[in-house]
C-alpha cells in the first residue's frame, strides 16, 4: 500500500516530491502525492523539471508511474517489490544525459536524483544536465560547486567533480546551459552502501576566517560618478560653483566587483565581532569572475569559510527579488541594478551570520550550514540513520530550531513519512 503524502504540507513545494522520489526509489516504498505545489501562487502542480526527475527514476529503478503530465497535481510512484521493502540496488551506467528544454534549473532535478545515484552507484557516474544554471529560487552552479559540495565533503559523503559547459539562464534572453556531474560512491559494506551517520548538532558553526565572492556580469562601459552611495558622505557638504561630479569608466563587471566589496566591508564593520577571530581581519577573496554577454544576466554569491570547516553561502540573481526604477533613465539603470544586485547578495549573507533578533542567551545553537544548505541536508541525516540503525552517537550540542525554514521542516516531515518504519 503506497503512503500517502499530502503535498500542500508545511513548505508546500516542489522539495517535497523531490524527496520522495528519492526515498522511494532507494527504499522501494510507493507513495501517493496528492495536492502537488497546490501553495503556489500562478501554476500549480507538476513542472517539467519535476517530470524530468520522475522519468529517470523510474527507468532506473524499474518503477511505475501515474499522472506524470505537467500540471499534474497527483502522482503514483510504485517501485517494483514494494512488499519487501529491502534495499536492493541495480546495476548503473556509467554515463547518463537529463535535458530541458527550457531554463529549468538543473540542480533540483539533481537534488531528486543524487541520493539514489549515490546509494546504488558502485563507481563513478557521469551526469550531464541542460537546462538552467542560473535561475531564481534554485541553486546555482556556483553554489552546488563552492558551498553544497565542500560541504558534503565535510560530513563524511564523497565530493562531486563537476564543471559547467555553459551557463543557462532564466531571465532575459533564454539560454541553456549544460553541467557536467561526476558522482563518486559511497563506500559499501559488502554489496550495500552505507551514508555516514550526520548529526548535524554535534557541529558547532564557528567563525568566518574567510569570504569568497563570485561574479557574473558583462563587460558593458559603464560610466560611474562619485556620488554612488559610498560617496554620501560627501552629499552635504558644499560643492564649488560649476564643479561637475567625477568619472570614471569601468565595466559591468568591474564595478559589481568593487560594490560587493565595499558593501560588504561597510555590513562587516557594522556587526558584533563574536562572529569573527579576534583580530576580524577576515580577507575578502574574489573567487571567480566570469563575463556574460548580457545586462540581464547577472549574479553574485558570497561565501564565508568557518572554523570548523563549513561553508556558508548565499546569493542574489538580477531580477529574483523587488527592485525600485522609479524615475531612473536608462544611463543609469545598469548602475542601480547594480547597486542593488550587490546590496541584496550581501545583506543575505550579513543575516546568515549575524541575526540581532534572536536571543544570544539561548543554550542552543545556529546550524553550522546556511539555512538553504541545512534543508538539503535532512534527507542525508535521514539515510545516515537508516544505514546505522544501531548507532547510538548522541548529540553534544543543540541546534536551535527557530532557524529551521519551512523548507527544512517539510523535508523532516516528507523523511518521517517514508522512512519511520524503517528507522523504528
């Protein structure tokens, strides 16, 4: 009998069959969703990406499928041998190619398929993904490549070999883009693999002893003045007659460079130093900055290194958030994007590590990851637990629950769900 998950639940998205394709397919369980992104504002049901996830599964794992359509707000997915409910891994390719047609992003398909890939792979398997790289409200390229993976790394699963052919973009003109994945196994135990156990309370998150910052942008002239907002220190004071303001001509690119920089260098100043050594001298790197041949294709991400080994990321893509034009003419449109591209992208991050509105009496702790980095975690700590069921590691330290996002909590119910029989 297949369990039954409501999928307007918690979050109410599209992780949530993410998750329990990839529960299903490793655990041979057949689930029933109902309700699929009823949430959502604009379509609902199931995307194309989700569908691209679905179909690979199920050839895979020999499975059958119901109400897989696009708009589909109900899906069936019954792996064979369901009444068994072993874990039986079948042989894999060494190579496999998933393609969009359209900019969907690439790496929530990944998320649906890296688990089972991981739990029945026995050497390295080559995935190759067209679609999008760079697309709002999804992980980037950048992300999964400098944040998620080294972070995997940390927690005891193998790292991920990847490199991107082209970029793909979701806004402005659509461009496909293609990422080349390379899963490394688990390490078996016998002919089983075996994820590590993750007690993700038992990390601490340190101190940010290094910031990386990544940009994408065109090289397009740009003729910036001296009254940008690191210059308002200047507005009241009395300018000379005639004087006009200064100029200097840089590029998109460049400039983006600088305003990421020096935002974040005036957020850094501006809070408490317990989330830095003692010294705070904490160096600003940039990590990659890379030309794109369009003003709507623009994306910058700031990493900060902890003390303990963990990365923390977030980011901001032009057009994924509210921005102001009032009044602006187009000489100076590509400035302001700019400024606010980089305003967003570091506010984000100086939030990640330093929340004034929550209590710093508390005795529990923020999860060493950032809070998208922690959702995508759950389903791992989950098969940790499946795979060690006689592990009885305790935790040391305590996560504080208040920074568990609705994704989080949903990808903890959608895990209780599937896999509360086999972890009692």
């Amino acid at each position: 009998m297949a369990i039954h998950l409501n999928g307007q639940t918690l979050e109410g998205g599209g992780q949530l069959v993410r998750i329990a394709l990839a529960l299903s397919s490793i655990t041979k369980t057949s689930i029933s969703i109902t309700q699929i992104r009823n949430k959502r504002h604009g379509k609902k049901g199931l995307k194309a990406s989700h569908l691209a996830a679905v179909h690979f599964l199920s050839d895979l794992t020999g499975s059958t499928v119901s109400g897989a359509q696009v708009g589909s707000s109900e899906l069936v997915f019954t792996p064979p041998s369901s009444e068994s409910r072993s874990v039986s891994p079948s042989p894999l390719q060494a190579e496999y190619n998933i393609r969009l047609d359209t900019a969907g992003a690439v790496f929530l398909i990944f998320q649906a398929v890296y688990p089972y890939l991981l739990h029945a792979g026995r050497e390295k398997i080559r995935l190759n993904l067209t679609g999008g790289t760079n697309v709002a409200f999804a992980p980037s390229y950048d992300y999964i490549a400098q944040v998620l993976s080294p972070n995997l790394v940390r927690l005891g699963l193998p790292g991920l070999e990847m490199e991107v052919k082209r970029r793909g973009w979701s806004r402005g003109r659509t461009e496909l883009g293609m990422v080349t994945m390379v899963v490394n196994p688990l390490a078996s135990d016998g002919d089983e693999a075996v994820f590590p156990t993750i007690d993700m309370g038992r990390f601490e998150r340190g101190e940010i002893t290094q910031i990386d910052v990544t940009i994408l942008a065109p090289d397009d002239a740009l003729d910036i003045t001296s009254a940008s907002k690191h210059s308002s220190s200047q507005k009241n004071k009395k300018r000379k007659p005639r004087e006009e303001p200064a100029k200097k001509t840089s590029t998109a690119r460049q400039y983006l460079a600088s305003e990421t920089a020096s935002t974040l260098r005036e957020k850094l100043a501006s809070i408490p130093s317990s989330s830095f050594p003692e010294d705070k001298k904490v160096p600003i790197t940039l990590h990659t900055s890379e030309r794109t041949y369009s003003q709507a294709h623009m994306y910058v991400m700031v990493v900060g290194h902890t003390s303990t080994g963990f990365r923390i990321g977030q980011d901001a893509l032009l057009g994924s958030f509210p921005m102001d034009k009032t009044g602006r003419n187009k000489s100076t449109e590509l400035e302001s994007n700019i400024q606010q591209l980089a305003k967003c992208a570091v506010d984000r991050f100086i939030k990640e590590i330093y929340d004034p509105n929550m209590d710093d009496a508390s005795t529990k702790t923020r999860p060493c990851v950032d809070e998208h980095m922690r959702d995508q975690l759950v389903i791992f700590e989950a098969l940790g637990r499946l795979s060690n069921k006689d592990d009885q590691d305790q935790n040391q330290t305590k996560e504080d629950e208040r920074y568990w996002s609705l994704h989080t909590q949903t990808a903890q119910w959608v895990c209780k769900q599937i896999l509360q029989s086999e972890v009692a």
